[in-house]
C-alpha cells in the first residue's frame, strides 16, 4: 500500500505543477486563483469523503475520492493526490477497516497541505472571493 511512503516520501505541494500551470496560462493569476479554490473547497471534499465512509456508501466515496485524487494531482498537491490514491484501492476493494484508517491520514494531510498553499503558494496573492468583489489579500 502507497500509505507506507506517501507521508515520508512525496512534498505537500509540487511547486514545479503550480509554475507549469502558470506557464501554460501565461499568467499566474488564473494559476493562483485556482490554488484559491482548491484551499477553499477542501473541506467541502474531506466532509464528503468522511460521510461516504462513514454511511457505507461505496459509490458515494469512490466519487468523493476522485474529486480528491483529481483536484490534489492538479494543484501539485502530490502526498494528499497519493492518499486519496489508498483510498481509492480501498474503495475499490470495499476495505471499510482501511478506509477508516486512512480519513483521519487525509484530513490531516489535507489541513497541512492547505495551510502549506496558504503560507506559500498563495501568502501574496490576492483572491477574489464572489461575496467580496474588491478582493481579500492574503
């Protein structure tokens, strides 16, 4: 299982995936905005994960671990991506015993990696949130 390595192994974030996706855009805002977002809807997704498992269903965790995998390969998030990986297998595997040792992994990692983007990535950007036009600097 992935679990043994990803904690020691993989970075928080790959920087290298955020610089490429600025490169491919030509500009760092989208780039950033998109990090925002990620940090954002994180809770959203880790709930979804935690009441799929905790309420049995399958399909539901399997939608709510992709969602996961995706968004965390995307924004360079490389040991949560590897995480939600595990779960994946588990999911697949109908593994409740392993899915429930792996939730309180990927919340925390994904409260480290979030905290990680907003300290790093995202400490000069400025975010504009849809209830505050004007922008939040963060």
């Amino acid at each position: 299982m992935f679990l043994d390595t990803a904690l020691q192994v993989l970075p928080l974030v790959d920087l290298a995936v955020l610089s490429e996706l600025e490169s491919q855009l030509n500009d760092p805002l989208p780039a950033k905005a998109f990090a925002g977002d990620y940090v954002a809807g994180f809770p959203e997704r880790q709930l979804r994960l935690r009441d799929s498992v905790g309420g049995r269903d399958l399909p539901a965790a399997l939608d709510a671990a992709l969602s996961l995998r995706n968004a965390s390969t995307m924004v360079g998030a490389a040991r949560l991506a590897g995480l939600a990986t595990d779960v994946l297998a588990a999911v697949g595997a109908a593994d409740l015993e392993t899915l429930r040792r792996l939730l309180p992994l990927v919340e925390r990692c994904g409260l480290e990696t979030v905290e990680d983007l907003r300290s790093g990535y995202l400490a000069d950007a400025v975010i504009r949130l849809p209830q505050d036009r004007g922008g939040v600097s963060r």
